[in-house]
C-alpha cells in the first residue's frame, strides 16, 4: 500500500500552508484526496509531487491559469512541448518587463534620495517629488 499523508503532512514537507493547500484543491489544481473512514484527507506522492510542482511554478511567478494549462499538458507526454515553451517564453517575457520596469523605478528613487538635503520636511525632496509624479525623469507607472 502507499504511503499518504495527512493535510498538516502535505504542509511540513512542501512548506505549503494548510489554507493554500485546499485553495489549490477548490479551484482543481490539486486533486482532491481519498478521505480515511474518520474523514481526515489522505494525501498520496502524486499530491505532493503536484503541489511541488505548483509551488515552483507559483515561485516562478506563474499565474494560476498558467499552472493549469500546464497540468492539462503535463497529462499527456506524448504531445509536443510547443505549449509549454509558449507558457515558459511568456512568463519569461513578463519577468523581463517587471525587471526593466524596477530599473527604472530603482533610478527614479536614486535621483529622488540624491535630490534631498535631508534638514527639515518643510524642505523635503523626498515628500515634493512624490506629490509632483509629472516632474519625474522617467515614465515608471504601470502600463494600466
């Protein structure tokens, strides 16, 4: 017979929170586990393979929608991986707008700290160039 684990288990060994862990369930990214007869959830290796599995991805900043299409893939090895590369390059893509997007944000508040002679708020840099967003160097918003 194999090995299950319970919930607070499944929690310890993959770092995942209790909530987190029946969150993925609710929303059918992890299959809900065979109950034992005292209705405690009873997790097997495919559960915490999954959730691993999960979690990096999630660490990887996937979306959920993107974890799901590569569940749906991940059922059958035999199909091309252009699928999988498409959802990797995206998110890699994304990753590289977030980092450009930092960049700027990082030189924006370099100039704002330089910018300050740090004696009175009365004669803040700091407080001024925050509440006059339009003088900013850069464009640093969030495209919305």
């Amino acid at each position: 017979m194999e090995r299950t684990f319970s919930i607070g288990r499944l929690s310890t060994t993959t770092g995942c929170k209790v909530e987190t862990i029946r969150y993925y369930e609710s929303i059918g990214l992890l299959d809900e586990p065979e109950r034992s007869e005292g209705n405690q959830r009873r997790y097997l290796k495919s559960h915490h393979e999954r959730l691993l599995f999960i979690l990096h991805a999630r660490d990887l900043g996937m979306s959920i929608e993107a974890i799901r299409q590569l569940i749906v893939l991940s059922r059958d090895p035999e199909a091309p991986c252009d699928g999988a590369d498409e959802i990797a390059r995206q998110q890699l893509g994304s990753v590289r707008d977030k980092i450009q997007r930092l960049k700027l944000l990082e030189a924006e508040l370099q100039r704002v700290v330089e910018s300050c002679d740090g004696h009175r708020i009365g004669d803040c840099r700091v407080i001024e160039a925050l509440a006059e967003c339009g003088a900013c160097h850069r464009d640093h918003r969030a495209p919305r």
